[in-house]
C-alpha cells in the first residue's frame, strides 16, 4: 500500500487507502510521528512525497517505509501534482471541470492554470496568505488557529470603501472596491475586527493577482472557474465567504473541494499513475 504525504511550509498531511475510501491525516491535529505510526498500522509501505517543506530532519520518521519522490523542478512539479489532487477531489465529489485556476492558500498562496489537459505554472505567489494572518494573530496573542477563526467570523473589517466616499455607490459592485485596507482601526480596535481585515486582505490581493493574470495572459482568460485549496481555506470560513464575494465580483466561479487542503497530498498519491 502507499501514501501522498505533503510536506507544506507549517503543516505535514498525508492521503492514503482504507477500506476503499481515502484517509487523511494532519499535523494540524496530531503529530507527524502520530501520522507514520497510523501509515504503518493500515499497511502502508511506500510513501509518495511532496512539498518543498522537507528536511533530514523528518528523516527519522520515514525509516520503515519506502519514499518516492517526483523528478524535476520541485516548485513546478509540486503545482502539477497539487492540480492533479484538485482535479481528483473534485471528480470525487461530482464536479468535473476541465479548465481551471487553481489557487493554494496555505502559509503562502500559489497559482496555477489547469487548460486543455495542460497544466501551466505561475512562477511568482502571494504573501499575503496564511502565514501573514497567523502572524497577525500571534501579535494579538491568539496562538490557536481556530480561534482566531472563531474570532475572524465575529469581526468587522476595518475597512474604507469606495461607497464610504461616494454614498451614490453604495449598492453596486464598484461601490464595495476598497480603498484603503485597515484605515478605520485605531488603539481601541477590537481583535475580531482586526482578524476580519487580515481575511479581506488575504481575499482582496488574491482576487487582484488572478485579475492581473487574467489581464495579462489570454490563458487565463479562458476560464472563469477558480478552485481554492489549501488549511487556510478550510480553516476560515470567513475567508471562504471572502473569496466567495471577491470572486463575483470579478466574474469568476469560485469552488471549494471538501478536503481541499490534501490536494497535494492526493496528487502526490496519484504520482506514478
């Protein structure tokens, strides 16, 4: 038997066969040596590794299994198998897109474009992602993610838009632009609402990159589906609901795979097929 593991900047996961239905496991839950040691118990001799967020120092749990790794660029063919995983979940899970951009918010963010059977890599990401808001929460002196989640759902953003200035507008797509991310916050500013900023934030400068890429590149402009992964995803919903909005508004289709977050994962699984 084998397993995808996904070694990512903050978490490890790992997809692997039970019974006929894919398991998962993540460091975001149980520790990396909690992780082998269920691999080893269901039977699993080989893992399928993948992720740019391995070191030696992960050695020692992998010493009773076989490890493959992909050949080539490790960026490039980190985003085909992550694209492979997305497509795969998301057959599983009754949507068959053909074409799409796929977009991987995690500690980072990363784009790729899924068209016509071929997957094209974008070689620059985004830093306004997860780590950004986990940072963002640590300064609040929040360290568990899901209450920061809990807490994000709760606020407000501290946001000034284009309505704020122009009340005629209010009501429209362009009225809901923002002008300036944070400008309202002052001392007083409750943590929820700072937490909602950093999730607008996040959402804002993901929609603007795929606007820009769509701009650029007539690939881009070929699909109006976007498929978002990765734990920052699955872990806010008030980032889902962000990226719902934004993407609206730019005329796109969002759609959010259960499980999202393992499509590396699951690609790297599928490597040898």
């Amino acid at each position: 038997m084998k397993a995808g593991v996904d070694f990512g900047s903050s978490l490890v996961k790992a997809v692997w066969m039970n019974d006929g239905q894919f398991r998962f496991s993540s460091t975001a839950d149980v520790e990396l040596e909690e992780i082998a040691r269920q691999l080893s118990d269901d039977g699993v001799k080989k893992i399928h590794l993948a992720g740019i967020g391995y070191s030696d120092d992960y050695a020692k749990y992998l010493k009773d299994f076989e490890v493959i790794t992909a050949e080539g660029d490790p960026i490039t063919q980190e985003k085909k198998l992550q694209v492979r995983g997305a497509k795969e979940l998301m057959r599983s899970q009754g949507e068959n897109i053909r074409n799409f951009i796929l977009v991987s918010i995690g500690t980072g963010t990363s784009y790729a474009l899924r068209l016509c059977g071929l997957t094209i890599s974008v070689p620059l990401g985004n830093s306004l992602s997860g780590g950004f808001l986990s940072g963002i929460g640590r300064h609040l002196g929040i360290e568990d993610y899901r209450e920061m989640s809990r807490m994000a759902s709760k606020g407000t953003p501290l946001n000034i838009y284009v309505k704020d200035r122009l009340p005629d507008l209010d009501g429209t797509v362009f009225g809901e632009y923002v002008v300036a991310h944070l400008a309202e916050a002052n001392k007083d500013s409750r943590s929820e609402d700072v937490l909602a900023t950093a999730i607008d934030i996040i959402s804002a400068t993901t929609i603007k990159d795929i606007a820009l890429l769509s701009h650029s590149s007539r690939f881009f402009r070929l699909t109006k589906n976007v498929v978002y992964v990765g734990s920052t995803v699955s872990g806010f919903p008030a980032l889902r609901e962000s990226l719902e909005r934004y993407s609206g508004m730019a005329e796109k289709i969002p759609h959010f795979p259960i499980n999202g977050e393992f499509a590396l994962a699951i690609g790297a699984y599928h490597m040898q097929e």
